[in-house]
C-alpha cells in the first residue's frame, strides 16, 4: 500500500516535470523563432513531440484512473491539436485538416458534454458548489476560445476526408 502511494506520487512528480519541461521548451522555441535564431525549429518540435507524444498521454491516463473520461477525450483532442499546430508551424501536409478536426470536435462535442456534465452534477463532499462554477466557467471560456478559434478556420482548404489527395 505505501510503495502504491508512493509510487503514484513519484509518478505525479515525473508528470509535473515532464509537463514544465515542455511548457519551457516551447516558451524557448518561440522566443528563438521570434528573433530568427537557429535551432528555433528543432526546439519547437522537440518540445510539442515532448508535450503531445509524452506528456499528454500520462495526462490521460491520469485521467482515466481518476475516472473522469470528458477530461481524457479533451486531452486526447489537445494532445493532435498541438500536433496540428506543430504540423502547421513546420509547413508539413495535413496540418489544417487535423487542427480543423481537432477544434470542430473540441467545440461541437467535448466541450458541450463537459459543460451540461457540470452544469447537472450533483454537489456533495467531493464537488463543491464552488468548484462546480468553476468547472462551467472553464468550459463555457474554452468553448468560447473553440468557436473564435473555428471561426478563424478556412475549411475550404482542409482536405476532404473522403479523398485521397
């Protein structure tokens, strides 16, 4: 029982660290493509590959044991937008497709379900009154941030699923 304990903390710990050595990797990347130094792109995919390929997935996982599935699929969705992005920034094929993918159903389905699942969640010891306000004000500002993000979304240049080309 107590190596169980310690053994999710120490994993909690790596996660945390693997999640602060993304966020720093790209916060770098950025500041080098900002000012044309070299390595910019190097750095930038080091750190999305980092953050989407490692870190993300522990996240899912995390949350699947905690039992919270809405959560797992956004970051399942978060995890190939971030791939998106860096497909976008690297000029790579197939970028626009998966990003529109990725916000359409962020937008149109996850955060709906996350939103009305708080909205008719029952309070009681292990969801406050307040934390619930909370979660559907996060959902209703990231639903927010999906559809500005959808409306800036040229969907006529994303490729057809249904073609080959």
């Amino acid at each position: 029982m107590v190596f169980k304990i310690l053994y999710i903390s120490g994993m909690d710990r790596l996660k945390d660290k693997i999640g602060i050595s993304a966020a720093v990797l790209i916060v770098v990347a950025c500041v080098f493509k900002a000012f044309h130094l070299q390595g910019a792109a190097a750095v930038l995919t080091l750190g999305f590959l980092f953050f989407s390929v490692v870190y993300m997935p522990l996240v899912v996982v995390s949350m699947l044991k905690e039992k919270k599935i809405i959560l797992a699929i956004a970051g399942v969705f978060l995890s190939t937008l971030t791939l998106g992005v860096l497909f976008r920034i690297l000029h790579l094929p197939y970028a626009m497709f998966i990003i529109s993918w990725s916000v359409t159903l962020c937008l149109f389905c996850v955060a709906p379900i996350y939103i009305l699942s708080n909205y008719f969640a029952e309070t009681n010891e292990t969801l406050s009154e307040s934390e619930r306000r909370r979660n559907i004000l996060f959902g209703v500002l990231a639903l927010a941030v999906f559809a500005l993000w959808y409306a800036l979304l040229d969907l006529t240049a994303s490729p057809s699923s249904y073609s080959f080309s």
